[in-house]
C-alpha cells in the first residue's frame, strides 16, 4: 500500500535524487513526481492504473 507522505521507491540508493516519490490521494488515486523537480508538480493515477502498472513490473521481474 502506497503512504500518504511521499516516499522513494525501494530501489533508490541514499543520496540519489534521481528518482521518482510516490504518495496516495484519498479519492484521487496515487500520485507521482520527479524529485529533481518537486516543484513542477505531479502526475495522478487511478488506483487501476496503479495497480496495472505494478502487476507488470512483477511480471517483468525488474
């Protein structure tokens, strides 16, 4: 289950900030951002999307 503050991925090394952070939205679905550039905002996905998408990272075995 995503959280609600904004995470890195599992897979980044400490100290590298090129790398994506991913929170969930409450009604929204979860959201997503690059950390170089917190400030340009974020993308949304429904939970669906979400959860597709992380079936096939699975199935890829990355």
């Amino acid at each position: 289950m995503i959280s609600a503050q904004w995470a890195k991925a599992s897979y980044s090394q400490k100290g590298m900030d090129n790398c994506v952070e991913c929170r969930s939205a409450p009604g929204h679905g979860v959201l997503v951002r690059d950390t170089q550039h917190r400030r340009l905002g974020h993308l949304e996905f429904p939970v669906s999307e979400w959860e597709g998408f992380l079936r096939s990272l699975k199935q890829r075995k990355l």
